[in-house]
C-alpha cells in the first residue's frame, strides 16, 4: 500500500504535463485540481466520520489558512517551474525538502543533528548541485524556472514546520481536505482576480483533472495512511522514496525526458540522502505533495 502510494504520488509531475499539453494553464490547473481534491478529500473524511466540527472553527480555519498561504505557494512554484523544467528534474529538485526539513527543525526547534544525517545533508545539496549543473546551457533561459524549483522544496519545508503540531492532532483525510480547500480558494481567487477564470472544454483535459485529483490526492493519501499501520513509520517513510523513481520513469516513457549522465549521479546522491534522513526521523517527513 505505501508502495502504492509512492506511486501516485510520483505520477503528479507527470500529469501536470499532460494537462498543460492538453491546454490548460498552470494557475488552471491548481484551481480546478484543488477544487476537486478538496471535494473528494471531505467526503472521504464524512464517509469515515471524521467530522470538521469536533476541531473546533479556530483549529479548520488555520487549516484553510495553511492551505491557502503555505501549500499553494507550494503547489504554485512546484506547477509554475514544469511549465519550463522537465517533469523528472523538477520531482529531484524537490526531493531535497527531508533535509530542509531537518535543518529547519534544527533552527525553530533545537532538533539534534547527528553525524550521519549531517553527512546525509551535505550529499543531498551536492546532489542538488549536479541536478542543476547538468542543465548546461538550458540553465540561462531556464533561470526563472530554476529558482521556481529549488523554492518550491524550501516553501514545502516551511509549510511543514508550520503545520507540525496542527496537524499532528487533526485527523490526515480531513485535515488534507481543509488545506486542500484553502489551496482551492487562492488559486480560484487567482483566476478571477485575473479575469481568466474559464471551465476546460476539452474532455481530455476535464479527465486529466479528474486524475490529478484522485490519483495524487485521494488516493496517494489514503493509500499511504492505510499501509502506515501494516509496515509501521520507519519503513513507510523508506519506501515513499520510491516516488521520485516513479516520476523519472513516468516522464522518460511518457514525455521523453533524459537526463545527463551529471544528473543521474545526482539523482541517486538526493535519494540516498533522503533514505539517509527517513532513517534518522521518519515520523516527521511524510511524502512530497504539491
């Protein structure tokens, strides 16, 4: 099952390009992803009795909250950096964000560090740095996207440590569906404040959102929480790492996506680092979701 998850959560780089192939913008494409996810996540959530009201209104507004300003810039520069960088390169650049995370934690809460995660650190920024130097010369005209990237895993951690102890004692597929309905609000607002705001009228690109709010979201989610349980913290932190592999495969078959052979030693440099750090503090780094 947390296989599984790892999965569907891998596809979502790859989807987003397919929906910006099948016309529809990036600000679209969150807005309606969102709106769907955050339907399906509630319902979900009523159908396993995890009622909104037992939180209080205090405690679902900082949700909202944290959805609205903390996951959509996330999900905002994670979207904005595909339309420019490859669906695989973008998934790794992102997967620096267990090591933010234990620098941050690090910082705010005085979390030790000990000798093998800050060993895991180094390689995954050095990763990091064979990620980006393998672009070459793409790396002028792809500047702007870059730095969409890279701020994408930082906002990720921030959005973390912001919203450790919220929702520590808030159950996931509700609380997920409040985020979700936050993330929904800014990115709906977006559209209308810009006067873009249109429905899709291609059916490939209603099935494409469809998709992106179930596979990701609704599924990614439930699968990962249902395996929890069955292989237990430490093991299904290990095996989220798969996520990232899912994404390169996905977007070398579907997209043809390659990277330099720089890029894959940097690759495995990220993915070492992480499975590194999920051994170190596993219950604190859940799987990338933008």
């Amino acid at each position: 099952m947390v296989l599984a998850s790892a999965a569907c959560f891998g596809t979502l780089p790859v989807l987003a390009k397919l929906a910006y192939a099948s016309g529809l913008s990036a600000t679209q494409t969150l807005a309606f992803r969102f709106v769907l996810g955050a339907a399906g996540l509630l319902a979900l959530a009523g159908v396993l009795r995890q009622d909104p009201r037992r939180l209080g209104l205090r405690r679902a507004l900082q949700l909202v909250a944290l959805g609205m300003f903390g996951y959509a810039a996330t999900s905002g520069t994670f979207f904005l950096a595909l339309l420019r960088l490859p669906a695989s390169l973008t998934e790794l650049i992102a997967y620096i964000y267990p090591s933010l995370v234990a620098i941050g934690a690090l910082v705010f809460f005085r979390r030790r560090i000990g000798p093998r995660q800050a060993a895991a650190l180094v390689v995954s920024f050095m990763g990091l740095s064979l990620l980006v130097g393998g672009l070459g010369a793409e790396a002028g005209t792809g500047g702007p996207a870059l730095l969409l990237a890279v701020a994408s895993p930082v906002l990720y951690a921030c959005y973390m440590l912001a919203g450790e102890r919220l929702m520590r004692a808030t159950p996931v597929i509700l609380g997920s569906g409040l985020v979700h309905t936050g993330a929904a609000v800014t990115f709906v607002a977006s559209l209308a404040i810009t006067g873009s705001f249109r429905l899709p009228t291609r059916p490939a690109s209603w099935a494409l959102l469809v998709v992106l709010a179930i596979v990701p979201s609704m599924l990614g989610i439930s699968l990962f929480l249902a395996g929890l349980p069955r292989v237990g913290a430490a093991q299904a932190a290990l095996l989220s790492t798969f996520e990232p592999i899912v994404t390169v495969a996905l977007a070398v078959s579907l997209l043809g996506d390659r990277l330099a052979p720089l890029q894959v030693v940097g690759a495995a440099a990220v993915i070492a680092a992480v499975v590194v750090v999920q051994l170190r503090r596993p219950a604190t780094v859940p799987p990338m979701q933008p």
